[in-house]
C-alpha cells in the first residue's frame, strides 16, 4: 500500500455530476509528500461491487468512497482527514453518523451528528446536527455513518455477497469495520466539509435490502 496515496472513488452514470465532483477534488490542498488519484466505476451493477472494484484497483491507503453528487469544499479536507486518520484504531470516517443504532437499523430514526450542505426535492441549506459537548474539536464514534462520503484507512470488502443493489451498504460496511475491532467516527465540524445535492431519495428496494441487514447483523 502507498502510505502517501489518497484515492477518491465513485459510482457514476451521470457526466456532469462526475465533472463537478471531480472540479471540487481537484481543489483540495494536498500536504506536502502526498499525492491523490480518482478513479470513476461505470454501470456497476451495485454499490457495495464498484466499491469493491475501485477499492481493488488502487494502491492508496487512503480511499474517499463518494457519491457522485457530493462536493467537497473544505479545501484542507485532506489534511483533516489524514490528522483524524494519526490513531490507528479509527478506521472509518464520515460527514454524517448515527452513534445508537434503533433496533430496526433505519439510521434517521435514531439521534445523528454531523454538517452537511445539502440539496433535495424538500429543502435546502445547511444540516448541522447536535453534537455532545464531548466531540467538540475532536471525533464522535459512531454505529454507523451515511453513504455520502465513507474515507477508509484500512481496506476491507464490500458485502457485495449481500447487499447486490444500492441500499444499506453503508450500514454494512460501518458495521463490518467494527466487527473488525475498528473505530467508525464522525468529525466534529463547525462548518460543513461537503455539499450533498441528493435529488429525491429512492425506497424501491430499501426494505427488502434492510431485511438482508437485519439477518447478518441483527444481535450487533
């Protein structure tokens, strides 16, 4: 592994949104000694099997695995990353994070922090979400964080044996970091590093796909 190599990945299908979240990447302070690399996973059948191709694919100890209409504009986001990234034990991190887990595993049911700008069908602007005074200026461990940005400083596989579509993958994959004896964490923001223009969110398979969690990690 290049201990000095940042990879940002995606899933895409739309060029324009690529084009934009490309632009944003392109203007992030890389310290000195390090360098980053992209890599764009087309007509992947799933999440969870571009993540795993991408991961594949790179040689970079640190992977960013990001949605396509996410912008990052923190522009010290690396340096941020990479400070976080000093204690070995973490080995996840996100924008948005669910510490307690409800029982059925729906992270918006339960009590979240983070920042985020974003952008949907019903609102706009910015979503900070309550931090316990202990995460101020540090980290608050989390069960799980939302796909919209998910920085890895250790490789582990996709469940692309469970998760075949586009729904609870980033449960999963929080959840099989701490299987693995890791640390999921959400940074403490006092403005947000990323931009998130979700469009309208799609239920097709979610409760199907949620039933496949529900199997594997159930007793967690």
């Amino acid at each position: 592994m290049n201990e000095k190599k940042i990879c940002f990945i995606m899933c895409t299908n739309d060029a324009q949104y690529e084009a934009e979240a490309m632009h944003f990447i392109s203007k992030l302070h890389v310290p000195q000694g390090y360098e980053i690399d992209a890599i764009s996973i087309k007509e992947a059948k799933s999440l969870t099997s571009g993540y795993n191709e991408g991961m594949r694919a790179s040689d970079a100890k640190y992977k960013v695995y990001l949605h396509q209409d996410v912008m990052i504009v923190e522009p010290d986001f690396i340096a941020r990353l990479l400070h976080i990234f000093e204690d070995p034990e973490i080995g996840m991190v996100g924008m948005v994070g669910t510490p307690h887990l409800p029982e059925n595993k729906i992270p918006w049911w339960a009590w979240r922090v983070g920042a985020l700008y974003t952008c949907n069908v019903s609102a706009m602007g910015m979503f900070d979400y309550e931090y316990p005074e202990e995460a101020k200026n540090g980290v608050i461990e989390v069960e799980a964080i939302d796909g919209l940005l998910m920085a890895t400083q250790y490789d582990i596989p996709w469940r692309d044996d469970l998760f075949d579509k586009w729904d609870f993958y980033d449960v999963s994959q929080s959840l099989e970091f701490i299987r693995h004896g890791y640390k999921v964490v959400v940074p403490y923001m006092e403005t947000p590093w990323c931009i998130h223009d979700d469009g309208f969110v799609n239920l097709k398979n979610y409760y199907e796909e949620r039933e496949k969690l529900l199997k594997e990690y159930g007793t967690m």
